[in-house]
C-alpha cells in the first residue's frame, strides 16, 4: 500500500501536554476562538454533536488509533483534557496481545 501526499501517515504523537497542545490549536482553527483544556466544548453554546464526529476522524487520523463502541461516548471529547486521555489510553498496547 502506498501513501498519498494528501494522507500522511501519522507521527508518533507526543505526551500528553502534547496532544493537550494540539487539540487545542485544532479546536482554535477550526472554531475561531481560543479553549482551556477543561472547558466543556459542547456546553452552553459550544460545539455541536456534528463536530464531535469531525473529532474523531481528526483524532484517529492525528494520533493512529481507532475510536470504536464504547468509547465514542460524548464524555470522552467534553474537554481537551478527556480528549488527550482518551488518546493516551488508546495508544498503550492491547493487555495480552497484539491489538488486532
């Protein structure tokens, strides 16, 4: 398989400051103003359900994991601090096997 410019395939991502870092640079571009890493994007006027789906295409194609059943739960992007938990988590090895 080869990689298409237009889809880079993902660098390891940083630690958790890191991906702190970037979702909110990301969260900035893509809303026009600035987050603190514990607001609640959804509330009081915040984001829409819609976006939540655009963040986790940008969360799995940024980081290389795979967002799947449980944890596409709302409360797992209500902030960039659960974002960046959420990545953190997804990024350690399957217990007792290879992750397939």
């Amino acid at each position: 398989m080869t990689t298409s410019p237009d889809r880079p395939v993902p660098e390891p991502a940083g630690d958790a400051d890191t991906v702190r870092t970037d979702l909110l640079q990301f969260l900035a571009k893509h809303t026009g103003r600035d987050w603190a890493a514990d607001a609640d994007v959804f509330g009081n006027g915040g984001l829409s359900s819609i976006f939540a789906m655009e963040l986790v295409v940008h969360l799995e194609r940024t980081y290389g994991i795979a967002i799947r059943g449980a944890d596409l739960r709302m409360d797992n992007f209500r902030t960039v601090r659960r974002m960046g938990s959420l990545v953190e988590r997804l990024r350690q090895p399957a217990p007792g096997g290879s992750g397939a």
